[in-house]
C-alpha cells in the first residue's frame, strides 16, 4: 500500500478551492501561472493518503496519481473549470 504524505493549502482568492502538494514540496516551485490565478494560500492540514483513504470530494488514487505526475493536485469548486498552466 502506498501511502503519500501532502499539505493541503486553501485559496484565499478562489473560494472552495484547494492545493495538495506533497509534504516537502515548496509552494514557490509550482507553476507561476498556478499561483498567481490562486492568489494568496493559507495551509489548511497535513495529510497521509493512500488509495484506501476516503476524502469528501475526490477519488484518493486520482490525487495520489496527479501528485506523483504533476506535482499537485487543484481540487475546484463543482461548478469551476479546470486553471490551464
């Protein structure tokens, strides 16, 4: 079983949206692009997920998968389109 420690960051700008990085990862390494459309972000919690871990509102493998490919995951409102980089 995998397990993948992230920090788990808030949008202060886009209401309802969030930022898993891994635990290590520094938030000045993500995409420029990202983070000037997030605007300031407040870190929420820390969090070990592995692909049995239930989240609210997203598929735990689906996150642990974009982490490991993309460096992130953005959880968006329902209603929001995807930020393009």
């Amino acid at each position: 079983m995998e397990i993948l420690d992230c920090s788990i960051y808030k949008s202060i700008r886009k209401m309802d949206t969030y930022l898993f990085i891994p635990c290590n990862a520094k938030l000045e390494n993500l995409p420029a692009p990202l983070l000037k459309r997030l605007g300031k972000l407040e870190h929420v919690m820390d969090l070990s997920l592995s692909e049995q871990r239930k989240l609210a509102r997203n598929n735990s493998l689906k996150v642990i998968q974009s982490i490991k490919t993309e460096g992130y995951y953005l959880q968006l409102p329902a209603h929001s389109q995807p930020i393009s980089r």
